[in-house]
C-alpha cells in the first residue's frame, strides 16, 4: 500500500507516524498541472517505434509487467486484474504503450478526473536503453490527445526525476511535491 504526502500539508507528525507503523520512506514526486494543448504536439519516434492503445489482457499484463521491471516492483502482477476491471468499468481510462518488434519499452495511462476539466497522466515507465530519446514524450502527447478527445483540457502528474523534467519543457508547471511512503505485508500476511 502507498501512502503519499505533499509539501503542502499540515500534518503535524503524519511522516513519523507513518514510519513508526512500518511504511518506508520512498521517492519524492513534483506535482505538475498544465493544459493539455501544450502536451499534444506531433513527436518524431525513433525508428520501429509505434504507440498504440491497449485493452486486451495480454497486452496488459505486458504493459504492467514492463512496468513493475522499470520501478522495480515485484508485485506487478496484481495490478493486471486491477486494470482489466478499470476497463471494462468503462470510465475513460485509456493505456498506452509504445513497442519495438511487439516488445513494450514504454507505457502510461490517462485517467479522466470526473467533474473536471482535468485527467491524470499516470504510470509513465520507459525501459531505460530507450530513455531520451523521444518515446516517453511521444507517449505523452498521445495520452494528451486522449484525454482532449474527452473533453478534459488540463492534466495533472506526479512526476518522478525522469518524468517531471520533460513534462516541464512541455509546459506543465511544478506546484509541489509529494512524498511515496510503502508499506508491505509480510510473505505470510502478516503485518511487517
């Protein structure tokens, strides 16, 4: 389970109550807001480079699968089923991948923020070998162009150090920050 808070919070304590109940201390995000005009912009891909929007469970549990190697997350699994739901919930979530040869080396997702003029840029992994190099831009102004299908003119990230820079260049505009606490079960299910 993750636990976020932002550095605009007044939660006296919360950060110590957190790590004395066995969360740990993770990675710190930039929260950035912007329009998603400035994201949906025409990216030149590397060659062999295709985006495309997925829905089926294979290509899901590959998508997820990519993901969990990239944020080193072993519990990766789990989210397919989660997904799978999410979708046929049919509430606009929309997945994103962009392959090589039918191999996924990046993925995010849109997600629509319901009586809003925003949608969530969310999940954004790129296989390192193909950082820099366009793809993760790419594969966010084509979530941009999703979420304005939808009518939502504004995203919002929790961006990580490789994510936020981009999404700045982009136009997005850092308003705080946010700070990952995790906290796992045991193997045997009980509290750790």
């Amino acid at each position: 389970m993750d636990w976020k808070t932002c550095a605009h919070d007044h939660d006296a304590g919360l950060r110590e109550s957190l790590l004395g109940h066995g969360f740990r201390f993770g990675a710190r995000e930039s929260i950035m807001v912007g329009e998603a005009r400035a994201l949906a912009v025409d990216v030149v891909l590397p060659a062999g480079v295709t985006l495309r929007r997925v829905t089926d469970r294979a290509d899901v549990a590959a998508m997820e699968e990519m993901q969990g190697e990239v944020f080193d997350d072993p519990d990766w699994r789990r989210r397919v089923d989660v997904m799978m739901r999410r979708l046929a919930v049919g509430d606009g979530m929309e997945l994103w991948v962009a392959e090589v040869d039918g191999v996924i080396i990046s993925a995010g997702r849109i997600e629509p923020v319901g009586g809003t003029e925003f949608a969530d840029l969310c999940g954004g992994a790129t296989r390192v070998a193909w950082r820099g190099r366009g793809v993760y831009r790419a594969l966010t102004a084509a979530r941009a162009r999703a979420a304005m299908a939808q009518g939502k003119s504004l995203l919002h990230s929790s961006s990580t150090e490789f994510s936020g820079p981009i999404l700045q260049r982009a136009g997005l505009a850092k308003i705080s920050e946010t700070t990952v606490y995790t906290w796992r079960a045991a193997p045997s299910g009980r509290l750790s």
